[in-house]
C-alpha cells in the first residue's frame, strides 16, 4: 500500500458511523456472532456438513458468485474492515469468500440473505458505472466512500452485508484486537478480581482476597 492509498483509507470511526447509521434506520441491532442463524428444515437439503472435517471451497455446495459479484464483495468488505493498527484488511482473512459461502448454502436464513446481497452488490456497481464509469472494486477511495455513504442510507443490503462480514471479520483470531478481546491467556497467578473501575460501574466492592 503506497502513502497516498494509507492517508486516503477510510477511518475505522466512519465505517462505524455506517454501522449505527444503518441500524438505526432499521430499527436493527447488528449481530455480531453468527451463531443465530435457524437449523434447516428435516427434509430438502440433504446432508449437514461433518463439523470434524476440513472442506475445500464449494465442496459442501456450489460458491455461487460471479467474478463481478467477487470484486465487489472484496472491495466492499476492504472498505468496511481496511487494514489499519487494530487489524488486518478484509480480503487479507477473506471475508468475501465467507459471504460466497454464506449466500450460496442452501438454508432458508441464507437464500434470504441473498436476496439483498446479490442485487445489492449489482447496484454498487451500477452506481459506480452512473457516477464515475467504472465498476465499484476499480474506483477510487474517495468513490467508494460516496457511494457507500449513498449505500448505507437505510439500506437493506448494506445491513445485511456489514452484518455478515461483521460476523466473519471477527471470528478470525487476528482481528481480535479491535474488540480488546485477547481469548485464553494465562494470568500468572491467583485471579485478581475485576478491575477497580468494573466495580465502581457496577456499585460494588471486591470483598474477596
């Protein structure tokens, strides 16, 4: 990434305007596990993936995306999660491949969700195609956040894809650190209590030693 490309990186405090921008507008909160999505049906879809095993991408079901769907998903996702102090670029952990998968399984939660993400993807670079004559994964910094800032104006699609890749983004171990989450870490003996300002927050007093 050259200097020019480093100043013009969209500031991780906008990409959150977007965020509460958007839930807002839609009276939404935005998950940030994606555990919540509902088991399939009995019948209809054939065999679960075995949660043991290690799949190459499309083994379980055909990936769905086209290249022009890819791009834009990349580049979305990059301006959504660029690489900064607290964590690497999107494409870096490959969020839009998780969306690939996510929008071509079979499951009704799933195929919902496609229906916003495939048109809405298609409108980015429609927009882009509109504006400034060329798709959205070629435009430049500045673009991309005229256009995301369009996009995010109670948008349905934007909802779902920052969700989504929400979702993905930090469930890798090396985005992490924007949460202040650190996992299992040993503490070095006995345990410490909470920290003087959680009690205080909480209206309480450590009584154990």
């Amino acid at each position: 990434m050259n200097s020019e490309e480093q100043e013009n990186r969209l500031p991780r405090r906008r990409v959150l305007q977007w965020f509460a921008a958007v839930a807002a507008a839609e009276g939404l909160s935005i998950p940030t596990t994606l555990a919540q999505a509902p088991k399939p049906a009995a019948e209809g879809y054939g065999y679960d993936p075995v949660l043991n095993k290690t799949y190459e991408r499309g083994e379980v079901w055909p990936l769905t995306f086209t290249e022009a769907e890819k791009k834009a998903a990349v580049a979305l996702a990059d301006v959504i999660f660029p690489a900064d102090e607290l964590g690497p670029a999107a494409s870096e952990v490959r969020v839009a491949d998780f969306i690939d998968e996510w929008v071509s399984a079979p499951y009704p939660r799933q195929q919902n969700d496609r229906k916003a993400i495939i048109p809405g993807l298609k409108k980015l670079d429609e927009e882009c195609q509109k504006h400034f004559q060329k798709n959205f994964a070629d435009a430049s910094v500045e673009q991309k956040q005229a256009a995301c800032d369009e996009m995010a104006k109670g948008n349905h699609f934007f909802n779902v894809f920052t969700s989504i890749a929400a979702g993905a983004y930090y469930s890798d171990p090396k985005c992490w650190r924007a949460l202040g989450y650190v996992g299992n870490m040993p503490i070095g003996g006995s345990f410490p209590g909470p920290p003087e300002e959680v009690l205080k927050q909480a209206g309480v007093e450590q009584t154990v030693e």
